[in-house]
C-alpha cells in the first residue's frame, strides 16, 4: 500500500533568484517530496545514467540540464517507472517519493504513475477523443465514474492549463482540431487533472513555437503551487527562466550520464563550483 | 577583352567539370530513348496485368447480367429443365456461412491480433508462424480438415461446418490484419495512458484498439471477402442443396458451390445460373473490398 498522501504546505515566494553577490543556495526545510539516491538506469547491462542522488522539494521547479545523451529523459522516465515496460532495462538505487521507495516489491506501479504524472516531448492527446475525454481520460483509467467528478476536475484542469477559455464552448470536438501548443496544454490538463504530486516533463517544449513555448513557460511557473515539476530541458534560457534548481549532467567516458552539479538555479548559472558545469551554461560545449 | 588571372584549361577540376558535361549532352539523346523504352515496358506490364482482370469482370458481367431478374434472387435453383429458379438458397447459405464464422472469428482473431501486437515472446512468435503457414495453405486442406473434425463428428454436411472451414480461412488474416492494424498505433499514445496510471488492458482498450479501428474494419472486411469466395473448402462441410434451408445444421447451398456446380451441368438454364451467381459472388466481394477502403478513409479523415 501506499502512504496517504500529505497535504502540501502552503508555500511562501522566498526561494527565487538572488543577486550575484550572496547567491543563495538555501536548503530548502521539511523532507524531499522526492529523493533519488544513487539511481543508476541500464540498457541490456549498458549503463545509461549513473549513480544520480539529488532531492527535489515541495511546489519547486527542478530543471534536468545538459547536453544530448547526457541521460536526463532516461533519469526522468525512472522516476515514475517508464522503464518497466522495456525489458532491458533495469534500474538500480532508491527512489522515495513521499519517503516510500517507488521500487519496493509493494509499490504498484500504476498507482504511482497516477501520482507521478508525465508530460512528453511531442504532444500525445488521444486522437480518437474529445478534447473533454482527453482532459478526464487519466480519471477514467484511475476508475473514477462520477460524472460530477470528472467534470469538476477537468474544468480545473483545463483552467490550470490556460486552456479552459478558448476550449469551454467546444469541450466535444476532437483533440485535433487544436493547435500544437494547444494540444501540449492539453497534455498538461490531462496529466494535472489526476491530481498528481510530481509532474515530470520532458522537454514539454521542443516540439513547439517560440509563442506557444513561452505561454508554456509561463504556464510551468505558475503551475509550482500545485505541483512540484521535474522538467528535462537543453534549453538553458529555459531552465535559468522556470527553475528553482538544477541538475547538471553530462555524458561520462564510458556514455553514462553522470551528475556533475545540483544546486539552486541562480547558483549553477552564475558560480557553480565545477568548471564543467561553468563552460557548458556559458555555452562552450553542448 | 579581359585576361583570365590563371589558365582555366590548366585547373583539373575545370577541365574534368567540361568532360563530364561534353558525356552528358552527347548521351543525352540515347539516355532519353533508355528511359521512353523503360517506361513503355512498364505501361505493357501494367496492360498484360490488368488487361485480363478487365477481361474477367466484363466476361463475367456479360455473361451473368441476362441471369439476373426477380426469380434469380427470390427462388431456390429449379431441377434442370424446369424454367426459372435462382440462388435464394445459395444467398441465404452464404449469408448464414458468412455470418456464423465472422461471428465467431472476429472476437478471437482481434484478440489474437492484439495479443501478437503486444508480445514478442516466443508463444506470439510461433502463433504469428502458424498464422502465416494457415493463411497460404491450400483451402482444400482446410475442407478436409473440416470434414474430419466436424462433418464426421456431427454425422453430417451442415452450415456450421462450413462456418468452421470459413472461419479458419478468415482467422489468420483477421489475426495479421489485427495486429498490423494495432501495431500501426503511434507508441507515444500507449505510453501518455501508461503516465496517467492506466494499466495494460486499459491502455488496449481505451486508447490502443480505438486508434487501429480503421485498420481493423478493413481487416475483417477484407477477410470476410476472402471466405465468402472460397469453394474447396465448403465442397467438403456444407455438400450443397438444391432446396432453401435455414437450419444451419442442414446441409445448404452457397454462392460458391453454386458456380460450381450448375457450371459443370450440361444444361444451359443451370450454365446461365452459375454465370448469374459467379457475377453476384464478384459484386459482393469488389463491394467488400472497396467498401473497406472507403471506410477506412472516411474513419481516418474524421480523425483529423
């Protein structure tokens, strides 16, 4: 079984960027919403991250920064069990979430991906859906039947998206008469109307925009209050412009992603403590 | 006139760039010839392929239109020498044929199909073999088959029978044609159900066989028309009947049979018939056919 869910603590705006002078790197108080502890991700036996422990804290934005095949998809997708439907792979370390850890035997994985939500890099609505039964799909997966429930939850959902105003009046037409920033707000409504604790995203803007990019940057920063995101991004501007905290990663000699640096935003862009981490957020390399 | 900086017939690349353009412009006319020859072998190929199929829906059209009126499809095939008659009861066969083993063919092959789109263990190796061996083994085969197993078992021709030898041609194309259809449904959309918490057979039924429906109606339709034109393997389960019979425990007529019968009778009235019935056979199969594509068009732009 797994733990009843804690109320998430109502959170006050401190942690933001500082000035270059004191960079604030503050430990943020209470216990990590999630904590990985030497999670390593191997392919058939090749290892494809290595050994990654860092903590991630309620209602902030944790940015997985590096160069491609540095292993940030493949650390994220961990962190809600997407490797278990591959068969090579294996995943080793601890993942708590909530202090349980998501790999016990007891853990069952459906039931944590309800509560670990994903947002993928191409938007994925269910083409042979409404956009309403896209926005209470994950309900209905979950068994929830309550016609007031879900109606409920989706316009919540799709209110937290921004996307409630221009869908309200069409709730029945399909999904793809929607634009593509549209439809990746749609996956976010989807993903959000589930309630879940974390929301990971995977590049949730690369296949998108400049416009459409920024509405979702801006959505992802107001959204921190409701859910604590984890997002993979090689966009720099990016991660400097929504996070709160970074985690650097790069490619080891034998191609493993390791984690060079983790600490609050302000501090891995203007001092972070490893050269590498120096060259590759003033865009040496990567 | 000005005077070049350096000797262009001394650059090597110049004088190679001018060779190869001299070979291009003088094998140009040849080159052309090549290519008008080429194309016309093709346009041959294309006659001498479509040529006869043309050949045999107009031969079959011409000869099976006069067979058609009102008799042809309301009465049961009349003894020689009787005016009259017609295939009611080899429509009615087929229909009840067609019926029984997309009844009970279609559920198993889709699930079936579903279970090869999502397994790539050893089991969904060997069902996916045994598939295709099935799908090209001779349907005379399958007759027989259905004549040890069923007709000698129930002590008789019946419907049913040829339902089960029907339903074993069509089983293995529904369960490819499933598959293919399953397998087509982009990964991203399983895996957005999976994030959301859906568990496998969830993810099947709510996303996965919903997007490959337009895949999957054209299967079944395209394997119902394969069975409804097989004879070899009725001629062994149903026998034929020359009189109207419902009760698919009895043995009937069929489209199929019919041709082949009446066509080898030395009787023009029973000849006319086969020709009316094989025409009615090519209509319901092209219409079958086309029709699956149709729809699966229609289905597949309202997606969008």
């Amino acid at each position: 079984m797994i733990d009843p869910i804690p109320a998430v603590p109502h959170l006050e705006e401190g942690a933001g960027p500082g000035t270059a002078e004191e960079l604030p790197d503050p430990e943020p108080a209470g216990d990590p919403v999630m904590s990985l502890q030497g999670v390593t991700v191997a392919f058939a036996g090749r290892k494809a991250v290595r050994d990654v422990s860092f903590d991630v804290h309620v209602g902030e934005i944790t940015a997985l920064i590096g160069p491609s095949g540095s292993g940030k998809t493949t650390l994220l997708r961990a962190l809600n069990r997407m490797h278990d439907t591959v068969r090579t792979a294996s995943v080793t370390g601890t993942v708590l979430l909530d202090g349980t850890d998501i790999y016990a035997p007891t853990t069952d994985p459906t039931l944590l991906r309800s509560r670990v939500g994903m947002v993928f890099q191409r938007p994925n609505p269910f083409p042979t859906m409404s956009i309403y039964e896209n926005a209470v799909a994950g309900l209905r997966f979950n068994g929830v039947r309550k016609k007031a429930l879900l109606d409920e939850a989706a316009e919540s959902a799709l209110v937290a998206a921004v996307l409630w105003d221009s869908v309200r009046d069409r709730l029945n037409a399909h999904a793809s008469t929607l634009s593509g920033g549209e439809q990746q707000r749609l996956c976010i409504a989807r993903a959000l109307a589930v309630e879940p604790e974390v929301l990971l995203m995977d590049e949730p803007t690369s296949a998108l925009d400049p416009i459409a990019t920024k509405r979702i940057e801006e959505l992802v920063g107001e959204l921190k209050h409701r859910v604590t995101i984890i997002i993979v991004t090689h966009n720099m501007q990016q991660a400097m412009r929504v996070s709160d905290r970074c985690a650097f990663l790069l490619m080891g000699e034998d191609k493993a992603g390791e984690l060079i640096e983790f600490g609050s935003t302000a501090k891995l862009f203007s001092e972070p403590s490893d050269p590498r981490t120096l060259d590759y957020v003033n865009g040496r390399f990567g | 006139m000005t005077t070049l900086a350096f000797d262009p017939s001394a650059d090597p690349n110049l004088v190679r760039r001018r060779k190869i353009q001299n070979v291009a412009a003088a094998s140009l006319g040849r080159r052309k010839v090549y290519s008008r020859i080429a194309i016309g072998i093709c346009w041959v190929s294309l006659a001498l392929a479509i040529v006869p199929l043309v050949a045999v829906i107009a031969y079959v059209v011409a000869k099976g239109l006069p067979a058609w009126n009102i008799d042809f499809f309301t009465q049961s095939t009349t003894p020689e020498g009787i005016p009259g008659g017609g295939v009611w009861n080899a429509i009615v066969g087929t229909v009840e044929i067609g019926v029984i083993a997309t009844a009970v063919t279609v559920p198993i092959g889709l699930l079936c199909g579903l279970f090869l789109a999502e397994s790539d263990g050893r089991i969904a190796e060997s069902v996916r073999f045994t598939a295709d061996v099935m799908t090209g083994m001779p349907s005379i085969t399958i007759g027989i088959f259905g004549y040890i197993a069923i007709v000698r078992n129930t002590g008789g021709y019946s419907a049913l029978a040829g339902a089960f030898a029907i339903g074993f041609i069509m089983l293995p194309v529904i369960m490819r044609a499933g598959e293919t259809a399953i397998r087509g449904v982009p990964h991203q959309l399983s895996e957005a159900a999976l994030a959301l918490g859906a568990r496998r057979a969830t993810i099947a039924r709510r996303v996965v066989v919903p997007a490959a429906m337009p895949g999957i109606i054209t299967g079944v339709l395209l394997a119902v028309a394969r069975g409804l034109g097989e004879t070899a393997p009725l001629l062994l389960t149903i026998f034929g009947n020359q009189y109207l019979k419902w009760n698919p425990t009895k043995p009937i007529e069929a489209l199929p049979l019919a041709i082949y019968n009446n066509s080898s009778q030395p009787y023009a009235d029973l000849i006319q018939i086969a020709w009316g019935a094989a025409l009615l056979l090519m209509v319901v199969v092209l219409v079958l056919s086309i029709g699956s594509r149709v729809l699966a068009t229609v289905l597949q732009r309202e997606r969008r």
